[in-house]
C-alpha cells in the first residue's frame, strides 16, 4: 500500500454521496438517505433510491403539479 491509496478510497468514497442529473448532467450531492434531489443548474427534480446504503441511484424523475 502506497501513501496515496488511503486518500484515494476516501474521495471514491465522497464520489458516491453524489449522482448525476440525467438532464444537464451537473453533479448534485446528497445527505444519507435523501429521497429526493434538486438539480441547482437546471432546477429538475429527481427521486432518488439507495442501492445499498452507501450507493445512490437516480429512480425517476419529479414530475411537476399541472394545473388542471
């Protein structure tokens, strides 16, 4: 094991509190068992389930409320 291996697993790690908006592909982060996520870019919602407790997935998409 080198010095850097240590560093390296850590930010892999950060890298899986985040997923990608599937519009504009801006990275959004994520507190532990968020359900759902706002793109700060493009402002579309998604719904978000955890594959495993550590691993996000993007589900779908929020559809918006349209007034009828």
């Amino acid at each position: 094991m080198t010095e850097n291996e240590p560093q390296k697993y850590a930010r892999s790690k950060e890298i899986y509190q985040r997923i990608r908006c599937m519009r504009c592909t801006h990275r959004i982060d994520l507190e532990k068992d968020q359900k759902e996520a706002y793109c700060p870019a493009c402002g579309l919602g998604w719904v978000i389930t955890w594959v495993t407790p550590d691993i996000p997935m993007v589900l779908r998409r929020i559809m918006p409320n349209i007034p009828k």
